[in-house]
C-alpha cells in the first residue's frame, strides 16, 4: 500500500482553510498571517481565490494548518 507521509496529500485548499477558520476563526488567521482576504471582510470564496494565486500566501496557509495537526 503506497501512503503519503505528506499531511497535504489528498486535501484541497477549501478544506484546509475551513478546517482554519473553524479552529482559529477569521480574526485569529488574520493575527497569524496578515492578509488582507483574513482581515477585511474574509469569506472562503475570497481566500480561495487569492490563496490560487498567491503562492507565497498559499505556503503559509498550509504551514499553519500542519502546526494545526500536531496539536
């Protein structure tokens, strides 16, 4: 059986970020990484579509949802 030991493998970028928003919540994401789509007016549908393309952005995003993890 080939598993991935990558904790991203397999999750989209919708799924991450509401797996976030429910841990963290808007205001706290923001404070975590301040991007405008986290701390004005945030709605997944905006930070999905900054976070496409945005790669520098993306990378933290998924960064914190691995420190998510381990807790």
């Amino acid at each position: 059986m080939n598993t991935s030991k990558d904790p991203l493998h397999g999750i989209t970028l919708a799924a991450i970020l509401d797996s976030l928003v429910a841990q963290y919540g808007w205001e706290e994401m923001g404070a975590r990484i301040n991007i405008r789509c986290f701390t004005h007016d945030p709605s997944v549908k905006s930070s999905l579509k900054f976070l496409r393309r945005t790669p520098w952005a993306r990378e933290k995003v998924e960064q914190l949802y691995i420190k998510s993890l381990r807790k």
